[in-house]
C-alpha cells in the first residue's frame, strides 16, 4: 500500500503505523458537502476499514472550518447521485418530488452516516471552527470527537425550515432539553460546553489540535484491533436499544415532510429566505 492516497476533495494519509488520517479538502467553501466530496469521503473510509493494518481512523479537515454543512449551491444533485454505483439499496434518484429526493438524502446522507457510524473501527474527529448543519453528521458518526477551543456547534435547520439535519442524533449528543433548546433557537454550543454535556470527549488549544488528537490515535492503535471492534459494537449495542433507529427514522420522515411542506408553500425544498441571507453573506 502506498503511503499517501488523495483526491482533489479528500486526502487519505496512512503513513502513521496503525492509523489512517482522512482530511476533507475543500477549505475555499469551508467543507461544504456536494455529493462528490461525499462520495469521496466514503470511499477514504472504506479503504481504511477494509485495511487489516488500520487500527483507528481520523477524520480532520484543511482551513479554518471543519464543515459549513450541505452545498447548498450544488445544481444537478439528483443527477450527481443517479450517475454513481449506489452505497445502499435505496433508488429512483432521478424520480420527480419526493421519491427522488428523499431516495437522494437516504443514499449520501442517512444511509453514509449509518455506515460510518458502524464501522468496525475506532474513529477519531479531529474538528477546528465551524461545524454548521450537516457538519454534524461527519463528526457525530465518529466514536470520539477532540476539539480546538474555537469549535464551535449548530444545527440551523429549524432557520431552514425543517425539523433538524438527516442524521438525528441530536437527544444522545446534547441531551433531550438541551437538544430543544438549541433546535428551537438554531443555538450554538461551544466547544468548552459541548464538553460539559458529553458530546465532546477532549478540547485542546488550536495549535495542538492535530497533535493531541494522534496522541490519542496511538494509544487507541496499541490496543488489539479485534478487542477495540467488539467494544465499540457493544456500545453502539447500547445505544441501539434504546432505540435510536426508531427515533432516527421517524425523524427523517419528518425531515421530508418539511421539505414538501416547503416546496408547495416556497417552491423550494428550503426556506428561500434562510438562502437568501446566505448568500448575501457570501
């Protein structure tokens, strides 16, 4: 195996023994997700996942934002996903309405995220600055999460007009009152304070971000790589029985309602508004 792998989105570095450091590489648009960077960030952690002398990965990113969310400005979304071999079972992502939507969204969004969440390897979100919406769903899929003191947490979809980002971990990472709170008021939630309630496992100075986050990655690589997938699958166990993937469905039919809803009443699948000021922000 070679020790480095990149593409012009996501970089692969396994040159650490025992670890693969998997880096979103689209600083410019702060991360944003388009399906390509989605396809190609899947496709990093499959390789480290199939890879028997890959004991941990991390998942990092260049510039000052780990993640700005969803590429809102994305175009053809529904042919970027039809022209693609699927990752899961779901079709019909040309289909007009609804079917073709949310086939799209259970494909690179929900369906990603369950993957990455279920991997059988430890993994490690290194995160720095903004992680907005979608940002979400690449570091709460990761077993740990270590982060700068700038770092700061949102999810804004109630602004948009929807429920919440696709992948509802929300009541687990935050909390149920905590989870409202920051729903209702498109909240953010500090590094120091996404500590204090347990979503964030270690806050570190910005400098030392990198650094400290592979500290922790080599103690967790030490370990027997058989032991270390037989406790994460014990405690995702836990957490699936309190039924997570009850409330994450539900949700997301949710979601989809909010997008119907938005099209009969905006005419798109968000509320023109919440981009109208984005993009008099850009």
């Amino acid at each position: 195996m070679t020790d480095m792998w990149h593409t012009d989105l996501v970089r692969y570095d396994d040159s650490r023994p025992r670890i693969a450091r998997i880096v979103l590489n689209r600083p410019d648009a702060r991360n944003a997700q388009n399906t390509d960077l989605l396809y190609a960030l899947n496709a990093a952690f499959d390789r480290a996942a199939h890879d028997d002398d890959i004991h941990v990965i991390v998942l990092a990113a260049e510039g000052p934002h780990f993640s700005s969310g969803h590429d809102l400005r994305e175009v053809d979304w529904r042919e970027n996903v039809a022209k693609r071999t699927p990752v899961g079972t779901w079709a019909g992502y040309r289909s007009p309405g609804a079917e073709g939507l949310m086939g799209r969204e259970e494909e690179i969004y929900v369906g990603f995220c369950e993957r990455w969440r279920n991997l059988p390897k430890p993994t490690i979100a290194e995160v720095q600055g903004k992680v907005i919406a979608g940002g979400l769903m690449l570091v709460w899929p990761c077993d740990l999460i270590v982060a700068s003191e700038d770092a700061e947490f949102v999810d804004n979809a109630v602004a948009m007009g929807a429920n919440a980002v696709e992948f509802f971990n929300h009541p687990w990472e935050f909390g149920i009152r905590k989870a409202k709170e920051l729903l209702f008021t498109a909240g953010t939630l500090t590094a120091a304070d996404a500590k204090r309630i347990g979503m964030v496992n270690r806050v570190v100075p910005r400098a030392e971000l990198t650094e400290r986050t592979m500290e922790l990655a080599e103690t967790i690589a030490a370990m027997p790589l058989f032991a270390l997938k037989l406790a994460k699958l014990s405690v995702n166990s836990a957490q699936d029985a309190q039924g997570r993937m009850v409330v994450q469905n539900t949700a997301f039919g949710l979601h989809h309602l909010s997008h119907s809803h938005n099209v009969q009443v905006h005419g798109e699948i968000v509320d023109p508004d919440f981009v109208a000021r984005l993009t008099r922000r850009a």
